[in-house]
C-alpha cells in the first residue's frame, strides 16, 4: 500500500479532518489532499511529524511493514530483564520450527485468557435455560389442568357433545 493510503486510512480511522492534520503539519489542506492521492510525498520532518501525530512508525507510513507500533514502544518492560524489544529479538534468534512452536503457545495463551468470558457466558445460558425449563414445566402444568378441565366438560356435556377449539 502506498503512503497516501495509508495517510488516508490512519486520519479516517480516527476520525481526524484534513484541515486538523494540515494545522498540525503547519501545511495546507490541499497539501495534506495532495499526500493522500499520491500526487507529493512528504519531506522527510514532516514524514516523522505525521508518525508522532499518529502514533506509528515512518516505516509503517511508508508501507515497509504492516505493523503500525511506534518504536518506542519497543522498549516497554515486560519484566525487569526483558523489553519487547529484547523478547522479539529473542524471537528472532529462534529455529524456524521453534518460533512455530512459540506461536501455537502464543494462541494456547490466548485462549485461557478468554475462558474467564466463555465461562461467565456459559453461566448465564444456564440461567437462561434453567427459566426456560421452569416455564415448559409450568406450560405443561396448565396444559394438563385444561385437559382435564375439557374432560370435565365433555362429561358435564355428555359425550355426544364436540368442543370446537
């Protein structure tokens, strides 16, 4: 994908004007137009000015990953001896069988941090079903009183009697 649709998709996503990235960029909104249809690039300050407006790295601007994280954001401790950084580094040092491996285990992790919710839900389904089966037994019950009660009738009636419905 090219810079100005990634421009285009980041400001729309966020709901951000043309006219509010051109006040900040200290540029015209016909410029910032510009950028987004791919008739001019941005100078190189102006590139990181949009990065740090956005959050995302100039790589991610420029359409050399799809991972739209800042890079200081590689720094943010996960424990007193390792980064993100140190951790996909770490990754990276890894066979390639090994890093499948770690991301089986990625979506295993996942997984069990999700069964708080799935549980929760499954509770309240049973609740649902346990009123649902109080209501059929009392449909039942007031199915039966008026079987009876319509055998009473037809005995009151005489038999040769037909209650249409």
């Amino acid at each position: 994908m090219d810079f100005g649709k990634i421009l285009f998709q980041l400001r729309t996503a966020r709901g951000i004007l043309q006219r509010e990235l051109a006040e900040y960029l200290g540029v015209s909104v016909g410029t910032i137009s510009n950028y987004e249809n791919s008739v001019h690039c941005p100078d190189l300050n102006v590139l990181c000015s949009i990065a740090e407006f956005f959050n995302v790295s100039a790589d991610y601007l420029l359409g050399l990953t799809t991972n739209s994280m800042p890079i200081d954001s590689l720094n943010v401790r996960l424990s007193d001896e390792h980064t993100v950084g140190s951790v996909l580094n770490s990754i990276l040092e890894l066979s390639q069988d090994s890093r499948q491996s770690l991301s089986k285990y990625l979506e295993l992790i996942k997984i069990c941090e999700s069964m708080p919710e799935k549980e929760e839900t499954i509770c309240r389904q049973n609740v649902l079903l346990q009123r649902q089966k109080h209501t059929i037994e009392r449909l039942k019950k007031a199915n039966t009183l008026q079987a009876q009660e319509i055998i009473q009738l037809k005995t009151l009636l005489g038999e040769n009697c037909v209650i249409s419905p």
